[in-house]
C-alpha cells in the first residue's frame, strides 16, 4: 500500500469493471475488421481504416480510461465523482452504444447511425466531463491530479472537434477548416487525451505496482503542461511561420521520447526483480513510442517516405497498438486483480492468507500466453503497413488476442466471486 492513497473512498467494484470488461469486445471488434476488411490498413481515409481508429480509441481505450477514472480519483486524490453510480452507468452505456453506432456510420455511411452515435457519445461524454470537472474542483493538489485536469480539457476538445466532424455525415453541413480541425481532433486525441492520461496515471501506478523509484520531479510537474501548450500552439501552426511548426513538432516528439526513456530506466532499476508479464506490456508500450518518434524523425529527413501512405498508418499501429493498447492492458492486469483483492479484504475481513492474492486472481500463464499474442498482432500490424498479405492473419491474431484478455479478466471477476465478494447491482 502506498501512503497518502484514500482506499475508503473507493468506489463499488461494479463501477469500474463495468468499463473493463466491455473494452476487449472493441478490441475484438478492431481484429474482427481487419481479418474482414483489408482495407483498414489501406489507407487511413477508407471507412474501415476510419471505423478501425475509433474502435480502438473510443472503444477499447475510451472504455478503459473512463474506468480508471472512476477508480483513480477517489482514491488518488480523494475526490470521489459526484452521483458515481448514475454517472458511470450512463457514461458506461452511452459510450458503448455510441461507439457502435458511430462504427456502423463509418461503414455503412448511414446518416442516421451518425445522428446517434452524436447524440450518444456527446451525452455520455459530457455527463462524465461535468463529474469529473467537479471532482477536480475538490481534489489534492499533485501531479496525477494536474495530468488528469489537462487530459480533461483535452477530452472536452477532441469531442467538441468530433462533434463538428460528425455532424455532416449526420446530414449538416461541413465546418470550415476541415483539415484543421481534422489534424486537431487528431492531436489533441491521441497525445492530448490519451498519452497525457497515461503520463498522469504513470506517475501513481508504475511505482506503486511495478516497485520502482518514483519519476523524477520535473517530468512529472513539467512534462504534461509542456506538452499541452506544445499542443495549443501547434492547432495554432497555420498562423506561425514554417520553422516554427517544425519546432513545436520537434518539442512534442522530445516529451513524448523523455517520458518512454525515463520510464524504461524506471523500471531497469525496480526493486522487485521478480518475472512480471504485467511489466513486459508496459516495456513494449515504451519501445513503441520510441519507435514512433524514429519514424517521425525519418520522415522528417525523407519527405517522400512522409508522403508515402504506409507511413501514417504504420504511426497509428506503433501509438494505438503498440503503445496505448499495451499499457492499458499491463495496468488492466495490475487494476483489476488488485481490486478483487482489496474489495475482497474490504467485504470479508479476511485475513491476508484466507483470500487469493492480486498474483492468484489470474493465472500467470494465461497472461503470459496473452502477451505473447498481443505481440505478435503488433508486429504483423506494423508489417502488414508495407505487406498487405499480412493484414489478414493480423487481424486474426487480434482478435485471438482480445478474446484471451476479455476471457482472463472474466477469470478474475469468477475467482473474486467464488471467494464471497459481492459486486452489487
């Protein structure tokens, strides 16, 4: 137990496993659209390519990290979300429906699963932002708790962006400046929602459950504010000479190099020295940004390689796949079983020994085996970018991949029950 973490506060197990457990159908839904339609890895603009991106970003990962959400605050900062059972049901639901919905509007071009899908996901959306703005009002000061504000606004962007983009093909008209705000729905997506909450979340759970020194004071102060403003002034480029663009790109690439390199020299020097699989998503999520800011550095000194359609899409396998996909799912593998355990410690008043421990709740070679898929699926995904014939049997290992993670989280819930705990309602 870390000193300073309010688990009274905690909420029911319910709330947050919710959002857990439903995250691996939409990694199972990405596999399943690869394996079927080839052209997601075709070109980022085809409709699968545009319903595989949200799958995993709204779906996979915005399910994960609204659940962490929920569970992160209260006890982080001991600030619980106002009415939490009504909000994470709604929230819960919303974003499901409206993630399928919008899915099905890719696809189809159907106006009318764009019309729900809008009206689904901004409620959802919105309802979590308004709790989670006033939780905020009310938290410790900290650095997870200033990552988090930060990730928040850039959350509260991306949908107003997204709402703008998806009302044309509800049946309204097109925004001005649509390349502008498709580059800034992009950005603020993918390393203003998504890379500053797990820089946030990082700062709490890789020390914690990992056994590692804690970050260093000016990456975790500094970094998410850097970042952010690096963001604002980017959006921002069309007014600002060239030089000045390839600056502020260059400083978002340095950031998001430092947190992989000061992570990984982290977890070199923990404490524990035990094998962990949990670990091992975390390192291949690290290698991957890594890899990221390599091959942005390349097609910065190869403009024809930037040019090249491989080249976003094999960043958006190396960013979603590599790295949001594996340290989502490390950190699911640390959450959940440690929830179990402590819900069960709560509920029983057990003693220690009486009750599984976090490292019985799943199997350790079922996680093991899981790890193993999952990378393979992003090494075949990041081939398949150059080697289409790859798609197919990438999409395939995905989808084996999603199913063994939803199947092992499953377990731990089963095993949870078996030893008497009570999820609620």
């Amino acid at each position: 137990m870390t000193p300073g973490l309010s688990y009274a506060q905690a909420p029911p197990f319910s709330l947050p496993l919710r959002f857990f457990l439903t995250a691996p159908l939409f990694l199972l839904a990405a596999g399943g659209l690869i394996a079927c339609a080839p052209e997601a890895l075709a070109s980022r603009w085809t409709p699968a390519a545009l319903a595989l991106a949200h799958a995993l970003t709204l779906g996979f990962l915005g399910q994960t990290m609204l659940g962490a959400l929920t569970q992160v605050l209260p006890v982080v900062a001991g600030a619980p979300l106002p009415f939490v059972r009504p909000v994470a049901r709604f929230a819960h639901v919303a974003l499901a429906g409206g993630t399928a919905a919008l899915l099905a509007g890719f696809l189809t071009a159907a106006p009318l699963a764009a019309g729900v899908a809008l009206v689904l996901l901004g409620a959802g959306i919105m309802v979590f932002l308004a709790a989670l703005a006033a939780s905020l009002v009310r938290a410790a000061r900290g650095p997870t708790t200033a990552g988090v504000r930060l990730a928040s606004l850039a959350l509260l962007l991306v949908a107003v962006l997204g709402g703008m983009l998806a009302w044309p093909r509800a049946g309204g008209a097109y925004p001005p400046n649509l390349p502008l705000l498709i580059d800034t729905h992009l950005a603020f997506g993918l390393l203003g929602w998504i890379l500053l909450l797990v820089v946030a979340v990082a700062l709490q759970v890789v020390p914690m459950f990992q056994i590692t020194p804690v970050y260093p004071a000016w990456l975790a102060r500094g970094l998410p504010a850097l970042l952010f403003a690096l963001l604002l002034l980017r959006s921002a480029a069309q007014a600002l000479p060239a030089f000045a663009g390839a600056a502020l790109d260059a400083g978002i690439a340095f950031g998001v190099l430092a947190f992989a390199l000061v992570t990984l020299d982290l977890q070199r020097r923990r404490r524990r020295r035990l094998a962990d699989t949990t670990l091992d998503f975390w390192r291949l999520a690290m290698v991957s940004l890594i890899a990221c800011v390599a091959a942005w550095s390349v097609a910065r000194a190869v403009p024809a390689w930037a040019a090249h359609d491989a080249y976003p899409l094999l960043l958006g396998v190396l960013f979603l796949g590599g790295f949001a996909t594996s340290v989502v799912s490390g950190m699911l593998y640390k959450i959940v079983p440690f929830l179990a355990w402590f819900h069960l410690q709560s509920q029983l008043q057990a003693r220690a020994g009486s009750i599984p421990t976090m490292k019985d709740m799943i199997a350790e070679g079922r996680t093991r085996l899981h790890f193993r898929l999952h990378l393979s699926a992003c090494l075949l995904l990041a081939l398949a970018t150059a080697w289409p014939q790859l798609v197919r049997p990438a999409g395939i290992v995905l989808v084996l991949s999603a199913a063994l993670q939803g199947a092992n989280l499953h377990s731990a819930v089963a095993r949870f029950k078996r030893h008497g705990g009570r999820l609620g309602a």
